[in-house]
C-alpha cells in the first residue's frame, strides 16, 4: 500500500531531521534575508526611512545565527546528501565571518545616516553575500561551491556600484564584473576538466582517488587543478591576479571598500586552506612551489607597489595583495602549524582593518583621501589617532600588538616547512612594509595640516556616533590585549587546526 516501509519512512525523516538541524543558521538566515525583503518591499511606498531599520534588524539577526552556530553540534558531519560539510574549522571561520558581518552592517548604518541614504537592499545584499559565503566555506562538491561564489559575487556586483551618482562606483562596479566573469569562466574551466579527467564531483571523492594513485597517472590533472585554483587567487587579489585591487578599492564607497577587504580574503582563504589540506594534500610537491611563488610575489609587489603611493584607498588595496601573499605562504607550508597561522593572521587582519575602516568612515567629512590629510589628527582626536595607530602597527606586524602574532606564525610555520628562502622574503617585505605604515603615523602624530580639521573629530563627537565609537575603541583595545593574555588566540588556532588536519 505505501511505496516505503515504516522503517525506511523514519529513516528517511531522521535523516532530514539531523540536515535541518546541523543547517539551521543558515535556515534561519536565508527567512529573515526573505523577510528583510518583503518588509523593505511593503513599507517603501510609505515614506519612512527603512535603512536603518533594516540594517539594526540584520545585526540582530546576525546575532542570533552566530547563537545557533555556537550551539550547533559539533564534531565533523556531512549535510543535504553530502553537499556540504562542517568540522570545527569551517565552524571557527563562519563565527569569524558572522561577527565580521556585524561590524560591517555597524559600519554601514553609520555611512547611511552621514549619507542620508534610505536603500534598504544595502542590508539584504550584504545578508545574501554573507549566505553565499556560508555555502563557499562548507561546499564539499563543485556545484554547491560555484553557487555559492555566485550567489556572493552577484551581491557585490551590485554593491560595488550602489552609488548611482558616482562615475567611479560604476567603473568599479563593471571592473569588479568583469574580472568576476573570468574567475568564474576559470573555475569552471578547471572543475569540467577534473571532472573529465577523474569522474568526481564531491572533493572527498578526489582526496580517495588521489591517495590510491600516483597523480601522475591521469593526464593533465595538474594543469585542471591550477586553473581551478586561479579563481580563488583571482578573488583573493594575489599576484599575478591583482590588478583590479586598486582600482576597485579607490571606486567604491568606504563602507563597501571594507567589506570587499574583509568578508572575501576571510572566507576564500578558509576555503583555500581547507581544499589543500583536506582533498588535494596528495598533490603537495605539484602545487607548493607555485602558490609559493605567487605568495613570494604578492608580498613584494605589494610592499615595493604601496610606497609610491599618496591616496589612503590604494595604499590599503596594495597592503591588502601583501597580506594575501602572507595568508597564501602560511598556506604553502603544508603543516598543521600553517594552518595555525593562518588563523592567527586572518584574526589579527580582521581586527585591524574594521578598527582603520571604522575610523576613516568617522572622518568622512572631512574628506580624509590622502595620506598628508591626516596631518594633526592627534591633536583634534587622540583617541582616533591611537585606533589608527593601533591598526597600522598590528597591519606592519610590530609588536606589541597582534599582528606580530599574525606574521610571526606565519614565518614560523614557513620555517618549520623548509621555506627559507621566502620566509627571508617575507621579512624582508614585512620591513618594507613598516616603512609606509609608519609614514601615515608620522603624519598623524608629528606634522601640522594645512586646513583645521576640527573639534568634531572628538572620539565621542558629533560624527562619531557611539556605535562606531565603541566598536573603534572595542577592536583597538583587542588589539593590545591579546598578545598579553593570548592564551585564547593559540587555544582558538589550535582547536580549528587540529579539526582540519583530524
């Protein structure tokens, strides 16, 4: 009479059950991203002002996704017929994508009321980003890892370019497209020819298959695997995939600029990371070499590229393409003390740049675009000028602050790899580098501006709300913290590393 037995009915609802449960901050995100839009939709036609109101529901909402995520269960699990996969690693980078993701809405509200803007869908777009990095970081097969790289580059697309009146954020907008495209054209590319050349779809397939055969046996699966790979160096901004950086950087808003910093290196250097360590370790001697040279390359060019530079925007966009060359060689070193660093430094980059974000969107009116405007900040403001300090000097790697836990690891974990020669490179670069980070701070600290910059730069004043204000103090004071009680730092890289490896 009935098609199953009881037996395989409960069977079935349980395995339905543990997939509802195991995904359920992504359930509930993508209803209140549904709900945002119906709300955004109905109430636009009645005149009141719905970005701000939107944009505190989503940092509630973001707020309690990271509650499930904490409470979800733990351990490794596969969900959705072996679509997606989660372990403590993958969990760790999603808390830090969440957590991100709120400073960001923070970060945008501010820039909303200072613009005065009342498009809602600036909120929405950043949730369904933030969704379809969710499904990057778990995806355990070609398919469900191009719908989500879709899913969160049509998102930025349209965020690059939200400035309608801005002939620049359009340019960005169409750059940004336009290299979305090829990354895109590149990883297709790639994934149909290993699917040709292997008959797998699900990256654990890959991993059984390579470790019962010498790669060398199938034919042209090292060339898939680096056109593969080079979309993920395309979104990530290394060299030689780094051109759009600064132009994209320069076009866009502030606050759009520091989510294209943050979420896309946090998200695709977890997925990068877990790719090679998890499924593609087999082909270690094949692919070491070249990600090291192009993690060597993105680190100088980045370092010897930024000092000639005069506009704040771009010199951040150069500095981001050397800190993906540190994030890659930590990658390239192919042991669990890699994937330590790896953590440690995406932290500590993370913390800088919200807090130097942060306080370039408090400066906004004050049209704060070169470097020489910085000049007698610390005489308006110390407590901003002590943020950006903190954030540039953590971004050098100088101690006391985390960043040197960030670059240290880094080069230990190089060095524990054998990987001499770039780590002297990488130190090398990171000198280089302190040079032009010190050249804002002298700016800041020890030169008078020609034009006033004001008693509103106050770091409670009237265009620093409080918000902002404690999330710039917040995530300095972080920044100091840590490397004296970093106990918590090492025990979060390590639970995380060992998930991996494990």
């Amino acid at each position: 009479m009935f098609p199953f037995s009881v037996h395989s009915r409960f069977s079935y609802f349980s395995f339905f059950s543990n997939d509802l449960v195991s995904l359920l901050p992504e359930i509930f995100l993508v209803c209140c991203i549904c709900l945002f839009l119906v709300h955004g939709v109905v109430f636009s036609k009645t005149g009141r002002i719905l970005s701000t109101n939107v944009a505190n529901l989503s940092i509630l909402a973001l707020v309690f996704v990271c509650i499930l995520l904490c409470c979800s269960p733990g351990g490794n699990y596969l969900a959705a017929y072996s679509c997606f996969f989660e372990d403590d690693f993958i969990r760790i980078i999603k808390v830090f994508l969440l957590l991100t993701c709120i400073f960001c809405v923070t970060l945008s509200l501010f820039y909303i009321q200072l613009e005065k803007s009342n498009t809602f869908e600036y909120s929405v777009l950043l949730l369904i980003s933030l969704f379809g990095i969710i499904a990057v970081l778990g995806a355990n097969d070609f398919l469900s890892l191009y719908l989500g790289l879709e899913l969160q580059a049509l998102s930025f697309y349209t965020l690059a370019a939200n400035v309608r009146v801005s002939e620049f954020a359009t340019e960005a907008g169409l750059k940004y497209f336009v290299i979305g495209a090829v990354a895109s054209g590149f990883y297709l590319f790639g994934a149909s020819l290993l699917y040709g050349f292997t008959g797998c779809v699900r990256f654990s397939d890959f991993s059984l298959l390579l470790s019962h055969i010498a790669p060398a046996e199938v034919e042209g699966i090292f060339l898939a695997f680096f056109i593969f790979f080079s979309s993920f160096l395309f979104k990530v901004g290394a060299v030689p995939f780094h051109a759009w950086v600064p132009d994209v950087y320069e076009g866009t808003s502030l606050n759009v600029t520091a989510i294209f910093a943050l979420l896309p290196k946090l998200a695709l250097f977890g997925v990068i990371t877990r790719l090679l360590f998890c499924y593609f370790f087999s082909l270690f001697d094949v692919w070491q070499f070249p990600f090291v040279l192009c993690a060597v390359f993105s680190f100088v060019w980045g370092s010897l590229a930024a000092l000639g530079q005069g506009r704040i925007k771009r010199l951040l966009a150069y500095g981001g393409i050397s800190h993906s060359g540190y994030l890659l060689f930590g990658v390239c070193s192919g042991t669990v003390y890699g994937a330590q660093g790896v953590v440690i430094y995406l932290l500590s980059y993370i913390l800088s740049g919200v807090t130097i974000f942060c306080s370039l969107v408090g400066l906004r009116f004050s049209r704060v675009r070169y470097i020489a405007d910085f000049a007698g900040l610390s005489l308006f403001s110390p407590g901003v000028a002590f943020a950006i300090a903190a954030s540039l000097l953590s971004a050098a790697g100088i101690p006391p602050v985390v960043g040197f836990f960030g670059k240290l690891s880094i080069f230990l974990s190089a060095l524990a790899g054998s990987l001499y020669v770039g780590a002297l490179f990488g130190v090398l670069c990171s000198v280089i580098s302190t040079f032009y980070y010190l050249r804002i701070l002298r700016t800041i600290f020890f030169e008078n501006g020609s034009r006033p910059l004001g008693a509103f730069f106050s770091f409670f004043g009237s265009y620093f709300s409080k918000e902002l204000s404690f999330l710039v103090g917040f995530c300095a004071v972080l920044l100091f913290w840590i490397p004296i009680n970093p106990r918590i730092l090492f025990f979060i890289s390590f639970y995380s590393s060992i998930g991996l490896i494990g």
